[in-house]
C-alpha cells in the first residue's frame, strides 16, 4: 500500500504535509516526538505538524507512547490497528540514547481485573539498552 492509500484507508485527506509525516515515521524505526519531527520537517509549520499528529492519532494510524521521559512520543500503528487493549503492546526505552521502540509482538498480558473493572489503556514500558547503545 503506498503512502497516500495508508492515509485514505484511515479516512485521512492525503495532504503534502500529512505524506511527508507519514514518510518520516514510516522510515524511522523508533517512536519519535513532535520535536523530532519539527527538526526533520524544519521547512514546514510547527502547528501544522502538530495538528496533522493529533489527526492520525484520532483516525487511529499512530498511538502515542508515555515512555516515561515527560515528553509524548509517536509511532506508527500496525494496520489492524485499533487502539483497543487487545492491540496495545509493549514499548522499550533506552535508558542510554532515550530511543523508544515498539514491541509490537510483545501484546499486553490477560490482567485478571475486579469484577466490572475495564481497561482502556496500557502503559507498559520496559527499560534498559538497545542495541545501538549495547
Ligand atoms: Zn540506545
Ligand atoms: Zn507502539
């Protein structure tokens, strides 16, 4: 599927700037923050980067990570995507170079909850070295 048809199939209007977010997170293979993508995209607006993140997280093309270090990350979802619990998977980051990575084969562990309990969100974060830093 090329860039435009991963948009449309999420019900996002392919715009020039949405393509080239899109192209950024699709090459880069670790989660990135706003501010990263301000610096690769340094020739496009910062609010229109911002929104174009708030627009693929709602139409659920990419989650975000709270990793822990205060600032919000981003990372593509797989193309089954929803959200749901049942899709939320485990993230690691490293303690050295501050890189957060997706596991998406690491789905979340069955939690026996209380009854009437529900989960809506994980935040599953394990720490340590990544290979670039090992
Ligand atoms: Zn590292
Ligand atoms: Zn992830």
């Amino acid at each position: 599927m090329n860039e435009e048809n991963i948009l449309k199939d999420r019900k996002i209007k392919p715009t020039a700037v949405r393509l080239l977010v899109l192209r950024e997170l699709m090459e880069i293979d670790k989660a990135v923050s706003l501010k990263d993508l301000e610096q690769l995209l340094a020739h496009s607006d910062k609010s229109t980067i911002f929104r174009t993140l708030k627009t693929f997280e709602q139409q659920k093309l990419i989650h975000s990570i709270a990793d822990g270090s205060g600032v919000t990350k981003y990372a593509l979802c797989l193309e089954s995507c929803e959200c749901a619990p049942q899709d939320q998977h485990f993230h690691f980051h490293c303690i050295s170079c501050e890189a957060t990575f997706c596991l998406p084969k690491q789905s979340i562990p069955l939690v026996q909850l209380p009854p009437s309990f529900t989960i809506t969100q994980a935040n599953l974060v394990l720490k340590g070295v990544c290979a670039n830093c090992n």
